[in-house]
C-alpha cells in the first residue's frame, strides 16, 4: 500500500469525536460505519494496484510483440528483396533463352544455306 494512502486508511480508523451524550450519533455505530469505508478503501486500493500491475505486464508485453513486428518486417523486407532479385535473374534468363534461341535460328539458317551450295 502506498505510504500516504495507508496514512489515510489508518487516519479514517483512529478517528475519534468528542462524545455528547444528549445528541449526536452513536460512537459504536460511527465506528463500525468508519470501518467500513476503510475496508472498503483498502480493497480499492489493492485492486488498483493490481490492475496497474497488469497494466504494467501488458506495456511490457506491447514493448516485446513491437519488437518482433519489427524484426519479422525487416524479414519481410529483405525477402520482397530477394523476389525482385529473382524476378530480374528470371527476365534476365528469359532474354537470354530467347536470344539463344534466336541465334539457334540463324545458325540453322547458315548450315542451310551452307547445305544448299
């Protein structure tokens, strides 16, 4: 508990007020209903705590899952690399066969007409 809440909660219980008999109400009764509000206080007070604690554990795994986003993007980065990469290796390859091919055809060309004389 936080040291000036838990002065408080003892402040509420200690309290005490002067008694006047010929009016006033019961000191029993104030007692009991002060006791109440303190109790009442501390289980606020303990609920607070813990929900910061979970608040607490949530940021930190907020702080992890950040963190692995960050690396599975630069995975995702370096891999959209590596595809333009293989797409140019590809279109380089297709030129090439098509070029190949090309020369394939003049050199059928040239044993033909070398054929034909």
């Amino acid at each position: 508990m936080k040291e000036n809440t838990k002065k408080i909660f003892d402040a509420i219980l200690d309290r005490k007020f002067s008694k006047n008999m010929s009016a006033g109400y019961d000191p029993l009764e104030v007692d009991i209903f002060l006791d109440g509000i303190r109790n009442f206080l501390i289980k606020l007070d303990k609920n607070q705590r813990f929900l910061e604690e979970v608040i607490n554990q949530k940021m930190t795994e907020i702080t992890e899952l950040k963190e692995i986003i960050s690396q599975k993007n630069s995975i995702i980065k370096s891999l959209n690399a590596d595809i333009e990469s293989l797409k140019q290796d590809g279109y380089q390859s297709q030129k090439l066969m098509n070029d190949l091919g090309k020369l394939q055809v003049a050199v059928n060309e040239l044993q033909n007409n070398k054929n034909k004389k």
